[in-house]
C-alpha cells in the first residue's frame, strides 16, 4: 500500500476481499460499501460537529509496519490471547457471528473491519475469574496508520481487569481502533484505557453486556493532537450495570473528544457516567454522551455527569450530557458543569505557604484523580496516577504530597 | 509586629472597613469581638492577602513590611498564618502532604532545608497529639468529610505544625464543645512566647477564660469603636453590644 489520506484510500477499498474466511469477507464488503456510499464524515456530520475532522481525513499517512499491538503483562492463568489473523486462519469459523456483534460499522470504525490485518483476541472462559490485570500496549513507533483491532470475551461470572496504553511520541500517525468487549451473564469486566499518544487517534470501543454483568470502563487521556473516542455500552440483559468514567487533559492546541453511548434495552439496568475535563492553552474538550432508554427498559436507573475546569481564555469546552427516554418508571439524572479552580480552596492553599502555581497543579491533579480514584486496581490506580503526574507542572512534589 | 493604621477596605464597592488602627507587640494577644456582620473576617483576610478586598486608604506594615504587597504565600511564610471561620474541604488532596508542601515551602523561604519524611511525621504525630486530632484525619484529604469542631482542630493543629509569628484566629472557637475549645485554647497557648503575637476573633468571653487576651477591642461596624482590658470581653458578654452602640451613637 501506498501513503495515502484516509478519503483517498476509502475510494480504492475493493468491493470484494479476497482473503480470510467468507463471513469475515462480507463483513469487510459490507463495512466497504457503508464507507463508499457514506463517506467519512465531515463538520456537517451532527455526531462530529465539534470534531476538526478534516484534519484526519484528508492527512496523508504512510501504512504502518504491522498494528503493533502486544500484551505487555504476563497472562494471568485461564486467560488466552491470541492473534486475530492466527485464529481466523487456524479456526476460520470460530469467531463468526461473534466479531463485530455492534452490526455493520461505520466511519472509521468500517475503515478499520476493513483494513484490519491483525489484532487479539483476549478471552477469559465461564467461571474464571482473574485478579491480575492483562496489560496490552499499541505502540506507534513512527509516523504510520494502523488499525488496531481487539476482541475481548467474558463468560458467564468471568471477571477481567484489561489495561490498554496508547503511547508514542510520533505526531504525524493515526491509530485507528476498535476494541469490542462481549462481556457474558454476571461476568465482571474492568476496562482501564490510557491515551499517551502524541498522534492523531479515532477510537471506537463497543460494548454487549448480558443479564447481571458488569462493566467499567475508565479512560484517561493526556493530550493527544486530535483524540475522539466514542464507548458505547449495550445494556442487553436484565440487572446489568455500566460504569463509564473519563479524564482528560488538555493543553497547547489539543482536541480531545470523548463520546459515550448507552443504550438500555432490558429492565433493571443501571448506568452511572462521570467524565471530568481540563482545558487550558489553546486546547479544545469536547464531551458528548448519551444514555437512550428503550421502551421495555423499566427501572432503569441512569446518570450522566460531565465536569470541567476551563483554565486559559483561548481553550474551548463543549458537554452535551443527554437522555432519550422512552419507558416512563424510571430514574435518571444528568448535568454538565464548566467553571474555573475553585478560588477558597487556591486561596486556602496558598494562605498555607503553598506557592501559587503549585496550589493550582495540586487542584488540577486532585479535580481529576478523583476519577483514577474509582478504579479498584490499586496497582492500576498507581499506573494511571503515575501518566497523570507527568503530564502535570509540579509533578514530582504533586506526587510528594498526594 | 502588626501595626494597621487608618485600614479602609471595600468589597464590591461597598465599604465594610472604615478606617481600622491596631497595633500588636510581639508577646501580646489582642481579641476581637462584634456583632455579626461588623467585618472582624473582612480585616482577617485583608492581613491573609484574599483576593477581592481593595484597600483604598491606610496601611499594614508587619515586621516593618509593607504587608499588602506580599503575595498569601509569602505572608505565610514571613509567619503569618490565618485560622479561617469556615475552613474549606479540599477532596483529593491530602490534609498531612499538603501540609508538608506548605511547611517545607516555608521553610525553603527562610533559607532552611526541607524536612525529611521521618522528621515531619514526628512532628505531625507531636502537634496532632496536642490538639487531639485523630491521626485518621492528618490523613484524609483537607477537611472533606470533617466535622465542623474537627476542621477547627485541624486549624490549631495546622497552626501548631507552622509556627507562625502572627497567628489570627477567626472564630475558631465556634462551634467547639467545652472539652474540645479547652484543647483548642491549650493549642493556642502553647504557642504563645515573646516572638509572637495573636488576633483572636470571637464572640464568647468563654474564649477568652482560657486565652486571656491582653487586649480586647469592639468592632462595629467598620470601626474600633472601644478598646480594653480582659474585663471589657466580660462586660460585653453580660450587658450586650447596645450600651457600647449607644456609647458612640449619642
Ligand atoms: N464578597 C462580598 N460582597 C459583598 N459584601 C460582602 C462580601 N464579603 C463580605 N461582605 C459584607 O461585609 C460585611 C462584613 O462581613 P464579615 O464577614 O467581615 O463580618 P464578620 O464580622 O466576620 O461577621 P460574623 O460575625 O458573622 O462572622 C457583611 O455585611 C458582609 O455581608
Ligand atoms: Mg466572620
């Protein structure tokens, strides 16, 4: 393959793929076909309104050697990973109907069904439960596409902890990925999420959750060109509970969009959203989630919060936490705040000897480590508070006093 | 050590200090008492350095200083140091590291070396002992969750771990049991000596039974409007604030 823009190379996807089992063909024909006759989208598409879309989608990338995906963390027992290209070409039947459960994709999670060359599949069987965290890392070493691809299963009352780091210094790549969790009957699945990414990044992660499991999902992005990300939860069985939370930082002429979705469709469901937000500089943060309740979706309880802190005059901020519901028993909240550090709290701190500008990064690091703070991991939480602190001024008395 | 002079401060343009003149001696414990209202907070934050407060005449000098050009951290670490009313809770940061940065940051202003981990906890353990402050609370973030006499302690004991020259204590004894304003006041005592001076800001005499002030002053208003020995706090208590309202509006 050629160096290309992403709207160049969506003209020249084929119309029918020629490797790989037959569902897996069709699938990739039918993602192909979605994108030729939608496109990409633009600033006129209403979902990437505040999203410099352009900027992606007419970029000329080099194609990356490889996806460069790789479990990090030694496999905790019961838990396999494997290859995506190694079982599609060993048990070519094994994972039909099972990938891409969300129905056909589109924009560049289709990109990615059809250009995807590997990827893993990291599955945990019914029953077992797993303490130990599996770590997996996409590192861009240079300036490249690359389309990476996770599949993750959890079997009925199957609990995971799964880590995944973005990271790479390179400002001219693109990752492109899409991460599905199929997460089964009373299976526990936490899901931590790391950008340290430098590059540009469109993300999709797409959740299924059956009856009584559950899923929480923590992303934490440090900057990032251009960063948009979109979870989605699928609440599919009765009593399950979804918790998707976010931090993001940014700075300099950043643009980070997170864009959560999700989606009750059984009874007794409970979903809990809190993203909190920073944007200084010229950065812009964008913050979009929608909870829509289905019409046999009775008791649901849902609630949606988004905070931010608006540091510099030149940053720009946008939240748009919404419900669509159309069941009539049940409970759900929703709320957007956007304001600035809180002045009692710098003042008290600095009245203390505390100097100014390490008062503000105390406040700035403890508005958003208040959302590591909700993972249960603590080897984890130290992880995400570590790649916080270094992104942070001050950060090595920050991590002195906190 | 203090020497306000002539001090009028507004907020929001309105005037709520109205030419204030107090002058405390090293060694010496002055107390202010007023009505709610009266602007004894107003004058506290102003020697702090809060935003927001314009002084549009007269003038703070502290140890021969100008007082109001310093920045609030460079007043706390020249030694002053600001009990406040309503202390605010601050989720997330750590009440005994943070006050390990504020310390060591003082110290760093005075040309001293940084106090190791092992040497501050000592301290903290001595000076939370003092005050009877858990140890589970030195720990939690700043005040979050406290109760309102606990973040009164935790004032005294922030006091005691600084060793400020000037401590001005806004109402810390409100809201205190009896048991716990005689630990407060005991705090407060054990750092008084020659090199240092207090403003105690209270409504009670009960107070001032166990931090026996040398002078009492009456705020009303903006104004000072009588000033005097320990007694004074004793006659304002049984007769009220009218007869001395009464006293200066004839
Ligand atoms: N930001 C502000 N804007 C307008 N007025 C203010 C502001 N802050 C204080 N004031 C007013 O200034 C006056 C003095 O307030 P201050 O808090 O100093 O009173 P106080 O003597 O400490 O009262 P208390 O005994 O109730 O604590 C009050 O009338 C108060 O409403
Ligand atoms: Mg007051």
């Amino acid at each position: 393959m050629t160096d290309s823009s992403p709207k160049t190379l969506i003209q020249s996807l084929p119309s029918s793929f020629e490797a790989g089992p037959e569902w897996l063909r069709l699938l990739r024909g039918r993602a192909a076909d979605a994108l030729r006759a939608g496109g990409l989208p633009t600033k006129k598409t209403e979902a990437w309104r505040f999203t410099p879309v352009r900027s992606v989608v007419e970029a000329v990338f080099s194609p990356a050697e490889g996806d460069a995906l790789s479990v990090v963390s030694a496999l905790p027992e019961g838990v396999t990973a494997r290859s995506l290209r190694e079982v599609l070409e060993s048990e070519p039947g094994l994972l039909d109907g099972r990938l891409d459960f969300a129905g056909t994709p589109e924009h560049f999670a289709a990109l990615n069904t059809a250009l995807f060359t590997d990827g893993l599949w990291i599955d945990v069987p019914d029953g077992t439960a797993v303490d130990t965290p599996v770590e997996i890392t996409h590192a861009i070493g240079r300036a490249g596409v690359s389309y990476p691809r996770v599949f993750v299963t959890a079997g009925e009352s199957a609990e995971l902890t799964l880590i995944e780091t973005y990271q790479g210094e390179t400002v001219g790549g693109l990752t492109n990925s899409v991460v599905e969790l199929d997460v089964g009957r009373n299976a526990k699945v936490s899901h931590v999420r790391i950008h340290e990414n430098a590059g540009m990044q469109v993300g999709r992660v797409d959740v299924r959750q059956a009856a009584d499991s559950v899923y929480r999902s923590t992303v934490i992005t440090l900057g990032g060109a251009l960063l948009r990300l979109d979870v989605r939860s699928l609440l599919d069985g009765k009593g399950a509970e979804c918790q998707l939370d976010g931090a993001y930082l940014v700075e300099g002429e950043d643009h980070v969009d997170h864009h959560t979705r999700v989606d009750h469709r059984a009874p007794h469901c409970r979903s809990n959203q809190t993203y909190r937000g920073i944007a200084s500089g010229k950065g812009t943060a964008v913050f979009d989630g929608i909870v829509i309740v289905h019409r046999d979706a009775q008791k649901t309880e849902a609630h949606q919060e988004n905070r931010n802190l608006l540091l510099s005059d030149t940053a720009t901020i946008h939240t748009k936490p919404h419900l669509e519901i159309d069941a009539d028993d049940v409970v759900c909240s929703h709320g957007a705040t956007v304001g600035a550090l809180d002045e009692d709290q710098l003042f008290y701190l600095r009245a203390r000897g505390i100097p100014a500008d390490l008062a503000h990064a105390m406040l700035t690091y403890a508005f958003l480590e208040s959302i590591i703070d909700r993972v249960g991991h603590e080897p984890t939480r130290t992880r995400m508070r570590e790649a916080l602190i270094a992104r942070i001024p001050h950060g090595d008395e920050i991590r002195e006093v906190t | 050590m203090l020497k306000i002079e002539d001090l009028h401060v507004e907020v929001d343009g309105k005037t709520i200090l109205k030419g204030i003149t107090l002058d405390i001696a090293a060694g010496e414990v002055h107390a202010i008492m007023g009505p709610n209202g009266s602007g004894k907070s107003t004058l506290a934050y102003v020697l702090a350095g809060r935003e927001g407060y314009e002084v549009t005449k007269g003038s703070v000098t502290y140890k021969g200083q100008n007082l109001l050009e310093m920045e609030p951290e460079i007043r706390a670490a020249e030694g002053v140091f600001l009990g406040f009313q309503y202390p605010v809770a601050i989720p997330g940061v750590s009440n005994i590291y943070f006050l390990k940065a504020a310390l060591n940051a003082i110290r760093k202003h005075r040309g001293q070396d940084p106090l190791d981990a092992i040497d501050f906890m000592k301290l903290s353990k001595e000076k939370a002992g003092l005050v009877q402050l858990p140890d589970q609370l030195t720990k939690r973030s700043v005040n979050d969750g406290f109760s309102g006499g606990e973040k009164k302690r935790n004032e005294i004991y922030q006091m005691a771990m600084l060793e400020p020259s000037l401590a001005i204590l806004d109402e810390t004894d409100s809201g205190l049991d009896i048991d716990a304003l005689k630990v407060v006041a005991e705090g407060v005592n054990a750092l008084r000596g020659p090199e240092r001076a207090m403003l105690v800001i209270t409504h009670y005499q009960r107070l001032l039974d166990y931090i026996v002030p040398d002078v009492v002053h009456v705020l009303i208003d903006g104004r000072i409007v009588r000033t005097g020995d320990k007694n004074l706090a004793k006659q304002l208590e049984r007769d009220g604030y009218s007869e001395v309202r009464d006293a200066i509006q004839p």
